[in-house]
C-alpha cells in the first residue's frame, strides 16, 4: 500500500480536468484531441513565451505528461512541475535561449505502453517479454508508435505554425519517471531531431513492482549500442532518494558507466543525485531549473 499513489502516478492515468491552464506569464495555446495516424489523439498545450514575435526564431522542448506541468489546479494530485514560471524566469534573466514548450499530454491507459521503449523488449526473456506486453502494456507496445507522431506529425505543426528553429541542436525533449524512459529512447531514435534530452527520476525498472532486474538490463543493454554522439548530444539525468525514486540510483550508476564508455563528459551530460527527493512534481519542479538551464543555456 506503501506507493500506491506512486503507482497511480507511474503506471496509470494523470486524470486532468480539461480547463485552459492559467500560467504566470506567456500564454497556452491549446489543442484538442491532437489527430494521430499512429496513437490515439491527445490535447497538446502549447507554452508561449511572452516575449514572442514571429520575427524571431524559438527553441523547442516538448514534454511528456503535458496535463502536469503548468496549473496544480487542474490536476489529480495538485501538484505541477512549474514549467511556466521556470521557463519565463530563466528567459527574463538571459539565462538561456527563449523557448516554446510543447506539452503532450498522456493519454491514460496506454500510458506505460506509450512510454516504454519498443526497442528494448527484443532483448528480454521470452517469457517475462509475453507477460509484460500482456499485463503491463495492455498488449501492445505502443512507444515507436508515440514517437512517430511527436517525429512525423506534432513537430512539423509546431514548426509550421510558430516561428522555431527546427534544426536539432534546438529541438528538446523532456520527462519524468517513464516520461525521462522515453525521453532517453527519443534521442536515441532520432538523433537528427533531437539535440538534447532531460530525464528526471528515470524509472529504470520499467514496472511495478519492482522486478529482478530485466528491464533494466535490456534499456541498459539498448543503450550501450544506441546512444547518439556525444559531439552534438545533451543527455541529463537525475534521482531522488525517497519513495520511488530510491530505487533508482544502482540503475543510474551502470548507465553513467555506459555514458562515459561511449565519451560523454560534463560538457554534454549530468546526473544528480537529490537527496530526500522523492516522486513527485513537486519535487521535480524544485529543481527544473537545472535541466532547462543545461539544454538551453546559451
């Protein structure tokens, strides 16, 4: 019963009511039920800045769990991970590049299928393969799918109907838990979109309960043959120690051995461990700062 909440979180819906959030400053742009030849539609929200002009050009960081990163009010637990006012104070400040950011929201049920990277599942035992797509990705793995739609059909809408840049080097991805699983997936499979990637609390494991370590051994085993070239790559990664999140830190451990293997250094990547940090968005938003500042500092 320990992490019930937690695995509401984790591995089901992040029910939102479907009010316009407010934010601090910028506005949202929203669309409903996002058309999808690949997944299910979905509402994106779209953050813009307040200091937006067509005559300029903006990064972009798309974010997964889009219903939970800009108003706790409209939200099952909440809690929110203050993208907005993160975002607004770093610009304010110069601190980095002005930026849209592109929330996905999740789309319920096929959440963890969505999420879970595809790839992955070829390197697990055949047995433990057929029980997790059965049980935990309600059958169908979902992931390469997801990425096709944020890769084929919401980027080029974002770049067509705002003023971006949409060369790599300024295109993002981000999220939490199974959101940072397939935010690392997402720059591993399109090296050529995306120049960065920032992966909070990271749920290594890939199920709950926690398992034997399979999942992980086969994300890791994915990874070592996948990461893209740290030349032109950002990767952050991060774990708190309480609730869920104090399971992570044996999993983060072996992937930064596998990060330096292939020649990242802290020129292109971070972990951080947050001590009494736990699962949560609040606990996420109380350090979004140093992601953001590390994909889009200047």
């Amino acid at each position: 019963m320990k992490y019930i909440a937690i695995a509401a979180c984790l591995l089901f819906a992040h029910i939102s009511k479907g009010q316009i959030p407010q934010v601090a400053g910028g506005r949202i742009d929203r669309i409903n039920n996002f058309p999808s030849k690949n997944i299910q539609p979905r509402n994106v929200d779209i953050w813009i800045p307040s200091s937006y002009s067509p005559s300029k050009k903006y990064a972009v960081l798309y974010m997964h769990d889009g219903q939970m990163l800009f108003d706790s009010a409209n939200n099952w637990n909440h809690q929110e991970w203050q993208a907005d006012e993160t975002m607004a104070k770093g610009i304010a400040e110069k601190k980095w590049q002005e930026c849209i950011i592109v929330g996905i929201w999740n789309n319920g049920v096929f959440r963890h299928s969505e999420y879970f990277p595809e790839k992955p599942i070829a390197y697990l035992p055949q047995a433990f393969r057929d029980t997790l797509i059965k049980k935990d990705l309600k059958g169908k793995p979902q992931s390469d799918n997801y990425l096709l739609f944020l890769v084929t059909e919401l980027k080029p809408y974002i770049d067509s109907h705002y003023s971006t840049y949409t060369d790599a080097p300024h295109t993002f991805i981000a999220g939490s838990s199974m959101g940072g699983l397939i935010s690392m997936y997402a720059i591993c499979e399109y090296p050529a979109v995306f120049g960065g990637a920032a992966c909070l609390s990271t749920h290594w494991p890939g199920t709950l309960p926690i398992g034997k370590g399979e999942c992980p051994d086969a994300i890791l085993n994915y990874l070592t043959t996948h990461l893209p070239n740290p030349k032109n790559h950002k990767i952050y990664f991060d774990y708190g120690t309480a609730t869920l999140d104090s399971f992570y830190k044996p999993f983060q451990l072996r992937a930064d051995v596998i990060m330096k293997a292939k020649g990242y250094s802290s020129k292109n990547w971070i972990t951080r461990e947050f001590v009494g940090a736990d699962h949560s968005e609040r606990a996420w938003s109380q350090r979004l700062d140093i992601p953001f500042n590390f994909l889009l500092k200047k």
